[in-house]
C-alpha cells in the first residue's frame, strides 16, 4: 500500500514538474516571439533609413508632398537612432538589401568589411564610422573638410594595419592614433557647430 502512494506522489511530482517545464517553456517561447519581432522591426527600420539615405546620395528630391514628410521622417529616425554600420551590413548579407554602393557612400567599407571589423569586435573603429555617417545620412549636417580628412588618414590607418583594432594603451599604433585624431576633429567641429547646415 505504500508503495501505490509513494508512486501516485512522485507521478503527481513528475507531472507537476512537467507542467512547471512547460510553463517555462511557454514563456521562453514568448519572449522569443517578442525578440525575434523586434529584430523585425528594427530591421524594416534600417532597411528605410537606407532606401531614403539613397534618395538622397543619387540628388533626388521629392517634390512631392509625401517625399516631404518621407524625408521629415527620416530626419527623426536618423536622430533618434543614429547610424549603425553592424545593423545595416547585417541586411546586405542576409540579402534584404543589395545596393552596396549606397552603403560604402555612407559608411566608406563594405558589408562584409563591416562585419569582419564587428567580428573583431573593434567597437572603437566602428563608432567612427557611424559618427561620420551620422553626419553624411543627416540632411542638417555636414561634414566638415577637417573631420572628413581626418576620418580618411583613419580610413588609411585601419585599411594598412587590418586585422588589428584601436587599442587605447598602445599610443604607437597608427589606428589608435588616427581615432584620437578623428576624435579631436570631430569634438572641435561639435563644440563649434560647424556641422549645422546654414
């Protein structure tokens, strides 16, 4: 008789830890669900921030009353979120976007460049170059020929010593050089409002 009870408890136990690893299982699914929209989401956002970007690099201007609030829109989102070099190269090679050249004229590498920059996770580089797109995507922006030279000697630096990334603690490095260069430039070109279209 014990033994009847003892196996009606531990198949009651059994099953409610099964339930429990279903519940478990439901939310982790749902939270996923939620990721994976989100991912989405931000992705048509990217892809619509390009496709205006490229109106923009080809000189067209919408003469439109939509093309206005199209590029009224566009100004916000690039505010709001900035340029993003690792978020755009991802829907290039997942194949959601193909012209590339749009994406060179706004962050001067490649899709694949980005992503093998991001792999080393060279942060540093990669914030350079999302600060001068932002300033190239933005139509009240300009970049000033002081920050646009310095952000090609950091172009150069990178593209000569490939493979490494800035490194802070290593003043010699002609990378970490040309972002603390690029940095001045730019911090001086904020201060001063020099990239505001007047």
């Amino acid at each position: 008789m014990d033994a009847i009870i003892r196996r009606e408890q531990s198949t009651g136990g059994i099953s409610g830890q099964l339930n429990a690893l279903e519940q478990r299982l439901e939310k982790a699914e749902a939270a996923l669900r939620v990721r994976l929209e989100t991912v989405v989401a931000n992705a048509k956002v990217r892809k619509g921030e390009i496709s205006l970007l490229k109106t923009r690099v080809n000189g067209l201007e919408a003469a439109s009353v939509e093309g206005d609030v199209s590029r009224r829109l566009s100004d916000a989102a690039v505010l709001a979120l900035g340029a993003d070099a690792t978020a755009d190269a991802t829907l290039y090679t997942l194949g959601r976007r193909q012209d590339v050249e749009v994406f060179k004229e706004l962050y001067h590498f490649s899709p694949t460049e980005i992503e093998q920059i991001d792999g080393r996770q060279d942060v540093l580089s990669i914030f350079v170059i999302n600060q001068r797109a932002t300033l190239v995507a933005k139509p009240a922006t300009m970049v000033t020929p002081a920050v646009e030279s310095a952000f090609q000697t950091f172009v150069k630096a990178l593209q000569a010593e490939w493979g490494n990334t800035v490194d802070l603690t290593n003043k010699e490095s002609k990378i970490t050089q040309a972002y603390w260069q690029f940095r001045e430039s730019y911090d001086s070109a904020e201060q001063n409002g020099d990239f505001n279209i007047r």
